[in-house]
C-alpha cells in the first residue's frame, strides 16, 4: 500500500515538475521575444508614399483608381500622396528633383538619364514589368537602360497634335510648311485670337521650349538618337532649328504664344483661332457636344519628319529607400502603370463628362476606354501609324535647360528676322 501510495506520489510530482518547466520556459520565451521584437520580428510597413505624376487633368480620380485596387491587395498599408500642394519641388521630375521619401514616383522619361545617372532611379528586371505585350512597343524600349534593364514602367504618353474643325483644309497638311501656308502670318496678331483666324501654341513655358529646340535640332540632323546635342553657348545654337519654331509664333502672335493666362482651347472651342496645338489630353477642356467635331493629326515641327516624338511617363522606383521597402515598391509600380488602374482612372467623374483623354501607355486600356469613347480609337491610330520615338534629353538636360531656356524662348518668341532655308514668309491669304 505505502508503496503504490509511494509511486503514485512520485509519478504525480514528476507530471507537476514537468508542467513547471513547461510553463517557466514558456515566460522565458516570451519574455526573449519581448525583450528583442525590434530585432527578431519582421517589420510591418504601415504606408507607402507615392509621387504620381503631377500634370494630368484630373489627379483626383488616378488617386481615387489606385487606392482602390491597392487596398483590394494590401488593406493595411496605406498611401501617402506626394504632389506639389506637399512638396513644392515636386514637378515631375524635369528639374532633376525626386522626393527622398518617395518609394515610387512618376517621372517624364525627357528627364530619365538625368535621374538614372544621379542615383535616383531603381533598375528594374524585365521580370519585374507584368504583360510587356501589352505595351505600344516603342514606350517600353524607350526606358531600357544601357545594361538590358529598365528605368521604370511605362505609364503615360504625350505628343504635340493639331487640333481642327471638321472638314478644314488643316486635315491634309502633314509638313509644318503646309499648315503655315493654310493658317498664314498673324504675328501682330491679339490674345486671345480673332474669330477662325491663327494658331492657338503656348511657347511661355521655358522647359517646353528647350524640348522644342531639342526636337527640331534632332530631326533636321537626321536620325532618331535619345542623346542630342545640347550646345553650350548661345553662339552655337542651330539658327535653322530656331527659324522653325519662329514660324509658330508667326502663325500665332506674339501676344498669344507668350500668354500665359488664357485657355487656349477653350478659346477654340469658342470659334476664337483657327487650329490649337495641344496634347491628346486637352481634349478634356473642350465641351463635350464639340469633342466629335473637333480632328486632330500629329503636328509636325519640321517638313517631311521621319519619326514623332512622343512623352513617356514613367512609373519609377526611388533607388534610395530602405532595401526591405523596395519590394512593396515595385508592387506599386506595376499597380499604377496596369491596364485596368489606368483605364479606370481616365474616366470621368461624372457620367456625361469627358474622360481624362490621356494617351495611356497599354494598348487594351485604350481599347477598354475606345468602347464608350470612340475618340480613343483615333489616339490608337495617332500612336501607331506616326513612327513614334521617345524623346529624351540626353545627360545633362536639366542642367542645360536651365541655363539656356530664357534664351531659347525669347529667341523663338521675338518677332522673326531669320526664317527656314528656302522658305520665304508667306502672306497671310
């Protein structure tokens, strides 16, 4: 008896020894992995900040589509917007600058080499940009870096088209001469412009205009090259380059070209001037009822171009964020350059409104937004049949526009004494 009383004793304190063990090792463990979360524990990324690109007609409704289909992935980590109301440096990149805690920015590729080769931009894997058969060919290629590898995802495209009145003589014009000979001279010509008369182009802008310069100088050299020459002292600026632009002036007045208050295509809508060159998304601004009564067609810069000139807005990956950050990053770079984000946010707020009228870079979200926008179809056609290239500004751009875009401007803006070889001013019919 005293000795099953005996064991039965000793088996019950072995089972509450155990017990013991158990439940001091488990405080022990707890109280290890208290102790020491900061450095054994995965970090939680609570947010993610993001630079869209800032020039769109509606920025409002690209927050609103990628807040959407971002917290349909990660519900816990929310965005925070970087605009130019946040950061006033912020301007998509063309001054060189990029927000230090953006994880991904949107930036004009005009600008890419600048950014690439100051370290800010993530080279990504061809891995790493999801359907690449759904890009129009020449955006993709455009932002391939050196080594194989991309600086960004294409989102965004732009070019300079020539806006119209149905059944205008404009709509055959298809070299820089033809359409001046059909707009003819209105350099002294008021702002806003008389009733169906002159060319509505905004020549204010300082950088658009280095741009302009850049592109003219390119085509008449020949050959596409993504790095111009960018001359390095007023003398040895290209004269023919600038004869060109100056006939843009000639067909729109001083006083417009340099305006910078007036909407010139509201001004058109209204009967006021008798062309706009604009992008694709102006389009936008004009009331709905005169969207189908208003053509369009690349606007050439020279005579006979050979190739257009196209923007690329690209989504990039800030290279100098925090390496555990990085992967989330990409995530979003994908998000806010796919199919169904950018066509979601290129439509309009308001059943009966204009959509946004973007040149997105994807060829189905351009047919996606084509079945109720059939103006899409004809942007399609622009894109594919005008041999488009991406512009680039080469190494240096920024650096250079700066010094020398108050010269360009007031050289292509001050009333003519040179014009395009063996192109006489032509009166005015």
């Amino acid at each position: 008896m005293r000795s099953r009383l005996a064991r039965n004793l000793t088996t019950q304190g072995c089972i509450l020894l155990w017990i013991c063990l158990v439940c001091c090792g488990s405080l022990l463990l707890m109280a290890g992995c208290s102790g020491n979360s900061a450095d054994s524990s995965p970090k939680v990324q609570a947010s993610i900040n993001v630079a869209l690109f800032p020039y769109v007609p509606d920025q409002n409704e690209f927050e609103i589509a990628v807040q959407e289909a971002w917290s349909a992935m990660y519900p816990d980590v929310s965005i925070n917007w970087i605009t130019p109301d946040t950061d006033d440096q912020w301007e998509g990149g063309y001054n060189g600058y990029v927000p230090a805690d953006a994880d991904v920015f949107v930036y004009d590729a005009t600008v890419m080499l600048d950014l690439y080769n100051s370290g800010s931009i993530l080279p990504l894997d061809a891995s790493q940009i999801p359907d690449q058969n759904d890009f129009y060919a020449f955006s993709l290629q455009g932002l391939m870096l050196p080594d194989g590898q991309y600086a960004g995802i294409p989102q965004l495209l732009c070019t300079n088209l020539l806006y119209y009145w149905q059944g205008d003589a404009l709509a055959n014009d298809v070299n820089l001469t033809d359409i001046w000979a059909t707009i003819g001279n209105h350099l002294n010509a008021p702002s806003p412009l008389p009733q169906g008369e002159g060319l509505y182009v905004s020549l204010s802008g300082g950088t658009t205009d280095a741009i302009l310069y850049l592109q003219v100088q390119t085509q008449l050299d020949g050959p596409y090259t993504p790095t111009p020459t960018l001359p390095q002292s007023e003398a040895s600026f290209d004269q023919n380059a600038f004869a060109w632009l100056e006939v843009l002036t000639v067909m729109g007045g001083t006083a417009q070209v340099t305006d910078t208050t007036i909407n010139r295509y509201a001004e058109f809508a209204s009967g006021s001037g008798r062309a706009a060159v604009g992008y694709a998304e102006n389009s936008s601004l004009f009331p709905v009822s005169d969207v189908p009564m208003i053509d369009f067609h690349a606007m050439p810069l020279v005579d006979s171009p050979t190739y257009t000139f196209f923007y690329v807005d690209a989504a990039g990956v800030n290279a100098n964020i925090d390496p555990s950050r990085q992967a989330l990053a990409i995530e979003m770079a994908q998000l806010i350059s796919s199919s169904s984000v950018l066509a979601q946010a290129s439509l309009p707020p308001v059943d009966g409104d204009n959509p946004q009228y973007l040149l997105l870079s994807r060829p189905s979200a351009m047919a996606t937004l084509a079945e109720t926008y059939p103006r899409y179809t004809a942007y399609d056609q622009v894109i594919r049949t005008s041999s488009p290239v991406v512009f680039h500004g080469g190494p240096g751009f920024v650096t250079w526009a700066d010094s020398f875009k108050d010269f360009i401007r007031s050289t292509i803006t001050t009333p003519p004494t040179i014009v395009p070889d063996e192109v006489q001013l032509k009166e005015a019919s």
